[in-house]
C-alpha cells in the first residue's frame, strides 16, 4: 500500500514538473501568448455586428434565435476541439525537432504520465481563452446563459477533449513515424467550420454534405453544447453526451495504442532522436 501510494505521488510530481517545464517555455514567448489573447477580441466582436444582420433566421429558432450566442458558442467548441487535437502532437513535434523525445522515453516515466504532463499548460490556456471568449461574450455583448446550461456544457467539454485527445495521440503517432509536422488541427478547424455547424446551422448545406457534418465528432461537441446554453431544456443533451463518451472509449484506447507501436517502430530504427 505504502509503495502503491509512493507511486502516485511520484507520478503526479512528475505529471506537474513536466507542466511546469511548458509554463516556463510558453512564457518565454509571453508577448505572442498575449496577442493570441488579444486576437479573441476580433472574432467575438466580428460576429456580433454580423449577428446584427443574421438575428431571427428560421434557422436559428431552435438556438434561441441569435445568431451572435449560437457562433460564440461554436467558438467554444472549436476552441476545445483543436485542444484535444493538438496537445500531445504538439509535444511530441517539440520533443522530436529538439532531439529530446528519445531521452525523454529512457526515463522509467510510463508514457501515460507525460502525456499527462502535456495537457496541463495546454488545458490551463485554453480555459483562460473559453473564459475570455463567454466574458466578453455576457458582459461585452449581451449574451445570455443559464447557470443550469452552464453546469450541463462542462462534462460535455470534458468529452469533448476527450474525443479529440484519441484523435490528437493518432496524430503524435503519425508524427513519430513520418517526423512531418502537426496534420490534424487546421484541418479539424477548417472541417469543424465548414461542415460541423461552427458559424452557421448545417441544415443551409446540401443533404450530401450535412451527412459529412453529422460524421465529425465536432458536430456532436457544439450541438450539445449549443443544447446545453442556448435551448430552454438543457438537460436534453444526453444523446450528443454518448456519443461523445462511445467516440471518447474507442478513440483513446486505440490512440495509445497505436502510439505505443509508433514509438517502439522509432526505437527499433532509431530514429527519435532525429528530425
């Protein structure tokens, strides 16, 4: 018992040193940090005079009808999307340009703890950048959510983050085995905006491409979001939660997995220590 307590404690030293570790790197870059802050404020207000335009559509009469709460909350699930999607690869990319990732690996760390390590400076940001986003959002621009929605949307987050964490490992491990750079995110972002609902209902897409839409994780992730803040029923949300959870099951096994493979291919050819 006495080991097996040591053991967790050890781990999650390590899982916060390794957080620690980025914090330290991010703010080396603090200046492009706080533009990245900053440019929030353009989007936020872009779309509230377009919403000025777009307020009443028959579209969005199941949102609430304001087009400004429904893309800021599109917002927010893209926002978290591209979390999932680009921690661990991101880490990895880093660890392997510099010539540390194989170093990294000797250590007796197991490899869940500095994925875990990873997500800490990520998760942390990103939460500062929902925050600014729902700030400005309420207190800037008006808009309007429940404190029931509010407490609906974070698992529906949390799920969120999950799925596209699956997503982001299978991208790790393709970064491991081709030593390319980051595929996923932009195309996740430009995918979640044309087809998953991001800034505008996908019932104004073909039937072909709305299919296309209802295949992306993303789609469930703003629809239960959206069903969370902006419907007079939050806790309709249940069917967008599991299918989150079955997506979030499948992805994540398989992800470790396929990384566990990318890695050890890595080790056998020795190629981690290169770029």
């Amino acid at each position: 018992m006495i080991d097996s307590t040591a053991a967790r404690s050890s781990y999650s030293d390590r899982v916060l040193a390794l957080g620690r570790r980025d914090l330290k790197i991010e703010l080396s870059y603090h200046f492009g940090q706080l533009i990245r802050l900053l440019s929030i404020v353009f989007p936020v207000a872009t779309f509230f005079y377009i919403g000025q335009l777009a307020d009443g559509s028959p579209e969005l009469a199941g949102y609430g009808g304001s087009y400004f709460e429904f893309v800021l909350v599109g917002l927010t699930g893209t926002t978290l999307a591209a979390l999932g999607a680009e921690m661990f690869s991101s880490m990895i990319s880093r660890e392997q340009s510099e010539g540390t990732l194989a170093s990294l690996l000797s250590t007796p760390t197991p490899l869940w703890v500095l994925l875990a390590g990873a997500t800490l400076f990520p998760l942390g940001f990103t939460a500062v950048e929902v925050l600014i986003y729902m700030a400005l959002g309420v207190g800037v621009f008006g808009a309007e959510f429940s404190a029931v929605g509010i407490l609906v949307a974070i698992p529906i987050a949390v799920l969120t983050v999950a799925v596209f964490a699956g997503i982001g490992i299978l991208s790790a491990a393709f970064i491991v085995v081709t030593k390319r750079g980051e595929p996923i995110t932009p195309l996740i972002r430009a995918a979640t905006t044309l087809f998953a609902g991001a800034v505008f209902p996908i019932t104004l897409l073909p039937d072909g491409l709305q299919l296309v839409g209802r295949m992306l994780p993303s789609y469930y992730a703003i629809e239960g979001l959206r069903g969370a803040l902006l419907s007079d029923d939050p806790l309709s949300t249940w069917d967008e939660m599991l299918t989150l959870a079955v997506m979030a099951a499948v992805l994540l096994p398989l992800s470790m997995w396929a990384l566990k493979k990318a890695l050890r291919w890595g080790r056998v050819s020795g190629t981690l220590s290169s770029f």
